[in-house]
C-alpha cells in the first residue's frame, strides 16, 4: 500500500477481442494456436482470482492479479481485479490512475455523464491525498460542463479539490494553476464574444465578473506557502493584471494589490521557514519522524491536517500515526464527517491494529452509531 506500482499503459484495442479479416494473412494453424493461448491465458487468470479469493488480504496477490490481466489485455479480468482489491485495501495514487485511464480511453464520448467513472473518481479522491487524481479529475469533467455551460459546478468541483490540495507546500500550485487556467479560457471565450459586439453590456459585466473572480483566486493562492509562488506573483499574476488592466475594480492596484503584496510576503516568510523540513523529508525518505517535526512546528489547524495527510500517504502502514491524527481531529476538527473518514481509513490501512478499533469503536459509542455486530465481526 506504501508504494505506486509502475504505470500500466492499455488501449482499447489491448483489452477488446477483435475478430481478424479473412484476408490479413492469418492461416487456421494461427488461429489455432491463437485459442490456445487465449486458454492458457485463462487458466492462469483464474488461478490468480482463486488465490485471491481464497486469501482476500493478501496484498501481493492481488497486484499479482492485476499485473496480469493487464498484461494479458483482458478487461474482464482486470475490472474484477481492481474491484476486489479495492475494496479490501485502498489503492495507492499510481493504482488508482491507472484503472481511472483505462476507463477513460474506452469512452466514446468526455461531455457525456459517466456515473460508474465518477464513482471511481470519487472513490479515489478518498483513499489519500492525491493532487494527480484531483487533477485528472476535474479535466475528465471540464467538457462535460462546458458542454451544458454549468460553470458554477465546474468550479465546486475544483474548489472540492482546493479544500483537500490546496496547501500542499510541493504540489499544491499545480491545482491553483489548472483552476486559473480554466476560468481563464472562460474569460477569453466571453470577451471574444464581447469584441464582436461591444454595445452588449451583459457581455461586459460578464468578464468584470470574472476578471474579478480570477484575481481573488490569486489572492488566495498568494497568501498560502507554496513551491512556485515567486513565479506566480512576478510573472503570472502581474501578466494578468496588465493583459486586464482596463477590467481591473477601480483603484484596484491601490486598494487590493498592496494587501495582497503584503500577505504574498507573509506567505514568502512561511516558506521559507517550511523548506528546511522539506529538505529533511527528502533526505529521510519521508519518514514519520521528520512529519512529527514538521507538524510541531505548524500552528495552524488546516496546514497541520495536510501535513497528516501527506504523511499518511508515505508512511500509511504506521498505527500509531494514524492515532496521532484522531487525536489532532478529535481536538481541532469540528467536522464529524472528517473524523469518521479518518477513523475508517485508518482502519482500511491499519486493520491488525487494536487501539484503532478500541478508539472506533468509543467513537462510535459515544456517538451513538455503534454496529455492535459490525465491531464485533472485525475486532
């Protein structure tokens, strides 16, 4: 669970059955051995689903398994694989792309609802914190809700990714910089609409809006310790306000642009002192120890939740780090809904781990949604 498996690569002509043209040079001796093949292929698959069936946790099996319906391009196979596996252990990032991938080259269309693929999608943002999956996420859906003009629910969806990616120190600006660059495209579309008829004032309250919109999302962005953001401030967002600059609010350079200098520069400071961890995470392989550090050293609720989450992602087999992060959320996070997650990711991760369940299982007493069947079945 701990680490990606390498990338796997399939295409819609890897895992459909294509039937061969009676002219492509292929003889009955071919096709024969053709079917032999095909029956040892299934033989071996089915081998591996037994094994798995028969010993649901053990975690190698089923990469086995899924390594080798790949490699034998049966999707059958493969979706019966990634199901059963993920429904016993959640699935690392690279996992996840890769089923996520595979089902998006067999779509015949992206601006077609596709709930079974959401439902992955969904599925995935919830096993760990994953900026690519956020990412793959929202441009999967961008042509869907272009397609109907649902911009608001465009960007609920990235703002759904901001609350879990958004102060990620390392990966965080990626997110920030795909949610900018969409509205952007939006904003070019409506003032291409404007220049060819700029007596449509509709048209300009439009790109005021959203001029306005995207300069609040870089004062966001700015505020927040993030890799990359020397770059954002100097050239992006000054680029933008000087492409714009005749849609800027009034006296927006002066009422809005030095608060935002000024909270850039507090965010500067912040990095600064953030990269020395950074660098110590680096240099330990990312280990539990160096994350404790780190999360001592941050006050503030929200940061000290991502560094958990991020450290639950490298370190996810590690017990009582997830009882540290109940301990946290218990204390700082007013969310009931966080906090059940939490608890049922730890124990998806963790399941050999009693003082979990102990604590779960007073979690839900004192709550009053206990399953005592259910408790009892897993302690």
């Amino acid at each position: 669970m701990a680490s990606d498996d390498e990338e796997m690569e399939i295409s819609k002509d890897d895992i459909e059955d294509d039937d061969d043209d009676d002219d492509d040079g292929s003889t009955s001796e071919d096709s024969a051995d053709e079917k032999i093949d095909d029956s040892k292929q299934e033989t071996e698959l089915v081998a591996h689903r037994d094994i798995v069936q028969s010993n649901p946790y053990n975690y190698q099996a089923h990469i086995d398994y899924i390594n080798l319906a790949h490699q034998y391009g049966n999707l059958e196979h493969l979706r019966f694989a990634r199901q059963t596996m993920s429904e016993i252990y959640p699935l690392t990032q690279q996992l996840w792309l890769d089923w996520i991938r595979d089902e998006i080259r067999l779509l015949i269309s992206n601006t077609e609802e596709n709930k079974e693929l959401i439902q992955l999608f969904e599925r995935a943002v919830n096993d760990y914190l994953s900026v690519k999956i956020w990412i793959e996420y929202v441009q999967y859906r961008i042509p869907y809700y272009v397609s109907l003009n649902s911009i608001e629910e465009l960007r609920n969806l990235f703002e759904r990714g901001l609350s879990s990616c958004a102060l990620h120190l390392t990966e965080g600006s990626i997110l920030w910089a795909a949610y900018i660059e969409t509205e952007k495209a939006i904003l070019d579309g409506i003032l291409l609409q404007y220049n060819q008829n700029k007596t449509n004032n509709d048209l300009k309250e439009k790109i005021l809006q959203h001029v306005d919109y995207i300069l609040t999302l870089y004062r966001r962005q700015l505020s927040i310790p993030l890799h990359g953001m020397d770059t954002i401030y100097y050239k992006d967002y000054n680029e933008f306000c000087q492409q714009y600059k005749e849609y800027l609010p009034t006296n927006y350079m002066e009422k809005y642009d030095l608060v935002l200098k000024n909270d850039f520069d507090h965010a500067i400071q912040q990095l600064k002192q953030c990269e020395k961890f950074e660098q110590e995470l680096d240099n330990t392989n990312r280990s539990v120890a160096t994350y404790r550090k780190y999360i001592e050293f941050e006050k503030e609720p929200a940061r000290i939740q991502c560094l958990y989450e991020r450290a639950i992602v490298d370190n996810c087999l590690d017990g009582d780090l997830w009882l540290s992060y109940i301990d946290f959320a218990e204390e700082y996070l007013s969310s009931t809904t966080i906090l059940q997650s939490i608890f049922e990711r730890s124990l998806r991760n963790c399941p050999w781990v009693a003082s979990l369940w102990i604590r779960y299982a007073e979690y839900m007493e004192l709550t009053g949604n206990v399953d005592h069947s259910q408790l009892k079945k897993n302690l």
